[in-house]
C-alpha cells in the first residue's frame, strides 16, 4: 500500500511541476504577491507628483500648465490623505485624495486642483485610511467635475495603494 502511495505522490509532484513550469512562461503569469497589472508593470516607473503640481491647473479659467498638461493620462504617483466616498470606512472603492487631513469632511473644501477622485480598477477594494497618509499609483486624467463633496479637478484609476514614505 505505501508502493501505491508513493507513486500517486510522485504522480501529483510532477503534474504539479509541469502546471508551475508551463504557467511560467505565460505573460499574465506572476510569482509575485503584489500582483500589479500587467499594463502597470511594463510601464515606466510612475511620475512622482506633489501638490504643488496639481495646483499648476487653473479651475477658474481651465488653463493647465505644460508641465502637468505632459502627465495627463499617465502613470502617476501621489502622496495624501483618503477621504471616503462609500458607507463602509474600512475598505473602499472608490475615494478623495486631499492634502491635509479632513479636507472635505468640513466645509467648505479645498479648491478642485486639490481633490483628487481615485477610483481603483477592476472594484479592488482597499483599507482605508483616514488618519495616515498613503500614495496612491494611477492613471492620471485631468478634468473637472462636479460632486456632491466639491468640485474635483482630477480623477486617478488606481492601481495600487503603499502607506507613504517619504523618498
């Protein structure tokens, strides 16, 4: 009986190798634990932003500055606060990024070229995190919308979220 089992284990172990060797060479496949999109991981590394940049847009005329302008529709990299915009306060969807702690939970809120709407792709939910800052990976697209918590001059289809350090 152990003869018996131990073939059915050796059996197991190489159909296990053959699978792991043959998903190896497949382009969605990663060892990895962060597992980041493909799309995100042959991409450059992402363009650090600072608040500074965002404010480069003019919500009073539209006007953006070449230099932001440039980013539009890029990877980004931005550092801030969460604010939720869904019920549950722990894991979110869908969030502002702000500056400073507890924008937009007060009135009145900062202007549009400091409120950033972060949507994360494919519904991946997050922690949420009110009182520590994070970065927040994205795709950056540059337009004004109106919302229920303020006008937002920036939306940001995230990708992956890091508590922040300071680099």
């Amino acid at each position: 009986m152990k003869f018996v089992h131990g073939i059915i284990l050796a059996l197991m172990l190489s159909v296990m190798i053959y699978v792991v060797n043959r998903d190896m060479d497949r382009s969605d496949f990663r060892l990895d634990a962060s597992i980041v999109p493909a799309a995100y991981a042959a991409e450059d590394q992402p363009a650090k932003m600072d608040w500074r940049m965002l404010r480069e847009l003019n919500y009073r005329t539209g006007k953006i500055s070449p230099s932001l302008k440039a980013l539009d529709g890029k990877m980004v990299k931005i550092p801030g606060y969460m604010v939720p915009l869904e019920d549950d306060s722990e894991i979110v969807t869908e969030f502002l990024l702000v500056p400073y702690v507890g924008a937009c939970i007060h009135t009145p809120p900062p202007p549009p070229n400091q409120i950033v709407q972060v949507k994360m792709n494919n519904q991946k939910k997050v922690k949420m995190s009110f009182w520590d800052p994070v970065w927040i990976h994205g795709k950056l697209n540059i337009s004004t919308i109106k919302s229920p918590y303020g006008d937002v001059g920036f939306q940001v289809a995230g990708v992956q979220i890091e508590p922040y350090k300071d680099e």
